[in-house]
C-alpha cells in the first residue's frame, strides 16, 4: 500500500513538471539553454547564472527574446527579476519548477507560446497576408529591403526557402 501511494505521489509530481513545461515552455527552454551554457564549476553561482542569462538574452529573437524583456535581462527592461531565476537555479532548482514560481511574480511568462511550426507543403504564400510574410521572414532573421509589393515579399521568401526549408524525403 505504501509503494503504491508512493508511486501515485511521484507520478503527480511529474504530471506537475510536464503540465508547466507545456504552459511555460518559452521559459523553460530559455532557462534550460542558459543552464547548458553556465560553466559547470559555476552552476552553483547566481551572478554567474545572471551573466549568463544576460549573455545568452542579448542572442534572443521573438519570444524568448519577450521573455528576457519580462524577466529583466535586456537593458531596456523595466524592470528585474533576475534573482527570482538565478538563486534558484543556482540551488539545482529545476528550470521547469523556477517557471512554475515566476507566473506567481508575473503571470505572462507563462503565456508565451512558440509558434506552430510552418507546414511548407501545403502552405500558399499568396494566400497569406504581408503581416505573416514579414513574420516568416523575421523569424529566418532577414529582410526584404526596398519591398512593397507582396508578390517582392513572396518572391524574397521563395529565394530564401532553400536555405531555411529542409524538406523531407
């Protein structure tokens, strides 16, 4: 009876760990990335694991580039709640739990999603609008300079798509 209880406890605390990797992931994988950077000699460092996370922030695109605004490791952050992460994390706290104390603090870092992921085979870029081919675009960290008309946007996007698609056999 006592293992049994003991499993059904152990179970929850998982189900627990992958309920907020699934509703914090952009913080998850931001702070699980900054943990696989941080010097092993010094993961038991918060201003190490800070530095890090400002390092490693200052790389960032999209959301998790929203995510460091929110938890202050951008200079033009507002605001900080970098001990919020660092202490922790420096206390082998996992990454999921330390997301999981931060939506206390600021409910937003948990609502960044990632996007779904572009299906290219049946994607029709004419029949998207220029908001969503500008996106594409950004998110391969480029630019159509001098484009106004949507078929140069399209045009951009279809030059680019080898290098960025991989497509599958």
């Amino acid at each position: 009876m006592f293992r049994s209880g003991l499993l059904f406890i152990t179970l929850l605390g998982l189900g627990v760990c992958v309920k907020t990797a699934d509703e914090c992931e952009v913080c998850v994988k931001v702070l699980t990335d900054v943990m696989a950077k941080v010097p092993e000699a010094e993961k038991s460092k918060a201003d190490a694991i800070s530095r890090v996370t400002r390092e490693h922030c200052a790389t960032t695109r999209q959301k998790e580039n929203k995510l460091c605004f929110y938890i202050g490791a951008l200079p033009e952050s507002a605001t900080s709640i970098m001990n919020e992460i660092s202490k922790p994390l420096s206390w082998s706290m996992p990454p999921e739990k330390v997301c999981e104390k931060l939506k206390t603090k600021d409910a937003q870092i948990c609502e960044l999603k990632f996007d779904k992921p572009i299906d290219w085979k049946t994607l029709d870029l004419k029949k998207m609008r220029v908001k969503e081919l500008k996106n594409i675009l950004n998110e391969w960290g480029e630019v159509c300079k001098g484009c106004t008309e949507k078929s140069e946007f399209i045009k951009k996007i279809e030059d680019l798509k080898p290098k960025y698609v991989k497509e599958e056999l």
